[in-house]
C-alpha cells in the first residue's frame, strides 16, 4: 500500500506571518522521507487562508533538492484555471528531469467560484476546458508532441522540450469527487484520487462509476483509489479528541467557506449539479452537526484506531492507496511533528504491509 504526505499550507495559526508558515511546512514536508512515506504531495489553492499552495511545482522542487528518493506529485494541477497547455506540459516535464523520474502528475477541475472568477474562467466551462487540456497533456506525454483544436486551447503541433526519458505511464492522477467526474477522468489511463468527506460507503458510488468506466474505455483494472484524510495521530485517544474537536472542526469551517458549500449555488452551474445535492444534505444537518458529522469520517486518533478506520474502508472499497493531511486550521507544529512521527512508527510499516 502506497502511503503519501499532503501538504496543505493553511494559516489559521494564531498571529503566524504567511512567510513563516510556508517555511514551517516545508520543514514538516521534509521529514515525510525519513518517516517513511512513499510520496508528498500539494495542492493547488489561492488567496485565502484555508490553502495558499499557489505553485505546486515551485514547493515540490524545494523539496526535491532536500529529498533523495521520495516522489513528489502535484495533487492537483487545475487545469482549467491555465489558458496554455504546452506551458503546463513543459512545467511537468522539467520537474519530471529534474527529479530523476519522481515526480507523479495529479489534475483537477477545481471548485471554489472565488478561484474562477479572479483568473477570469467561467465556472461552467470547467468540464469542458478540463477534458480539452487533459486529453492533449496525456497524448503530449506520450508522444512528445503537443496540439489541440478545441475550442479553448488552439495550439499547433509542436514538439515539446525538455523530452521526458522516464515513462510517466502509472503516475496520472485525477481527482473525482462526483459522478461527473468519476466518468470522465476514467477515459484517461489514471488512478482516481478523492477527498474523504462522508461516509465511504457513500464514496462508493463515485468509486465503481471510475471502475467501470475505466474497464470499458482501456479494457484493464484501474489501479487503487488514493483517497485523501485530513489525520491526527497521538497515544492518548482523549488527546486526540481534543485536538480534532478544535482544529479539525476549524478546518472544515473554513472549507465550508472557501467553496461556500452551504451556499447552494452548485446545483446551478452545469457540471457541478451534484455538489447541490451535498449542500442540501448539510443543510439539512445544520453547521454544528455538519462539522460533527465531517469530522467522524476523517481518519484519526490512537495508531490502533487509524488503523482499523482504514481497514474498514478497504473492507467497503477494497484496496485503496492513503494520503494524509497532518498539518492544518492551526494545529500546533509541535502537535504536527508528533503526529507524523506516530505515523511513521506505528501506522505506515503496517500500512505497507497491506
């Protein structure tokens, strides 16, 4: 079982200049390798608190120099926020040369109306404008030629430089998290990833639209589902109670208000027509039990407890890769760093038995 580090970059640290934070998180990021995970990850988000990891590529080259073996993957590009797919392709095959074949590709649609409206895209062309840019980075890698003649990204044929030496087959992620997508990202030869945010037995159904989808389009098993946890690990169950009591519920505050899920205003845009039936579920808990609710089904506690959490998952989906979010909403580093630790000493060598 692959297990990878996510960085998140959110600052809802009392009083913490931006600056620092960044500092601190890159310094958590770098003992992802000596705690043994298998890869670290960053997202893509902007202007505000809840995540500012503006430039996955920059961060994950920092890290690269301070890394020697563990793969570092953008988790995830998003796509349509970028007018200029050979610009994208030639950003992912330099980081691909200068990590000596460690780097691993993740792609997004993305979500928050903040996020489209300053980069000036209009949100209901996300599906389309995804599917175009996807389909030309995935033949691009593959043949080293970039070209298009959709409506968003009219490109000529032009051969790509730096030319990857290392196959990027098996390295494509695609982040799903309705039915929509989990349809569309299986024409492409990638793994699902997906945010864990209700039940899993609820996940399921987006999970077995990509297996079947992806069966039929390339006549193969997808490889496993790397499902997202934002994660706290201590000795003491109380402890941990405690702690994701304050930060976890903290942190799904601010993701309530960075996609302004409780709003309802997806159900309106084409494309995102699921995500109108969450919200009226978490309506229909309230803040209060929406926040209780979140936090029941992210993945923390006492190492034994993580461990049967996701176990119990991979007893409803089956096997399924792990990647979890230490660090965020505030959490104390010196919380974070011992959590990590736990992790590495008595989660992940079992995980990797798996």
């Amino acid at each position: 079982m692959e297990v990878g580090y996510m960085m998140f970059l959110s600052n809802l640290h009392d009083n913490m200049p931006d600056d620092a934070m960044i500092r601190e998180e890159l310094r958590i990021a770098e003992m992802a390798e000596g705690l043994g995970y298998n890869t670290i990850y960053c997202p893509e988000h902007h202007f505000e608190d809840y995540s500012m990891a503006v430039d996955s590529h920059q961060i994950l080259s920092w890290l690269a120099a301070r890394t020697e073996k563990i793969k570092l993957g953008s988790a995830c590009i998003v796509l349509p926020w970028w007018t200029q797919p050979a610009r994208v392709l030639g950003r992912i095959t330099t980081m691909d040369a200068m990590t000596n074949g460690r780097y691993v590709i993740g792609f997004a649609r993305g979500l928050a109306r903040k996020e489209f409206e300053v980069f000036g895209v209009p949100m209901d062309e996300s599906r389309t404008r995804f599917d175009e840019m996807a389909a030309m980075l995935v033949k691009g890698l593959e043949t080293g030629v970039i070209q298009g003649d959709g409506p968003h990204f009219p490109t000529p044929a032009t051969e790509i430089r730096p030319l990857p030496s290392v196959s990027l087959k098996d390295r494509l992620y695609c982040v799903a998290m309705s039915p929509d997508s989990a349809k569309q990202i299986a024409m492409h030869d990638c793994r699902m990833m997906t945010f864990v945010q209700f039940a899993m037995e609820k996940h399921l159904g987006n999970i077995d639209i990509f297996r079947n989808e992806f069966r039929r389009n390339h006549g193969k098993e997808p490889g496993p589902t790397l499902l997202v946890d934002f994660t706290y690990c201590h000795e003491d169950a109380g402890h941990a109670e405690k702690m994701m009591q304050k930060h976890m519920a903290a942190n799904y505050v601010s993701l309530l208000k960075h996609y302004e899920f409780m709003a309802d205003y997806h159900k309106e845009l084409k494309g995102y027509e699921a995500y109108g039936e969450s919200a009226k579920f978490l309506n229909s808990l309230g803040l209060e039990d929406a926040v209780q609710d979140y936090i029941q089904h992210q993945c923390w506690g006492t190492p034994q407890q993580i461990l049967d959490k996701l176990d119990a998952r991979r007893a409803i989906i089956g096997d399924f890769e792990w990647n979890s979010i230490t660090s965020y909403a505030g959490l104390p580093y010196a919380e974070v760093e011992n959590s990590m630790r736990m992790l590495g000493k008595h989660v992940i060598p079992e995980l990797k038995t798996w």
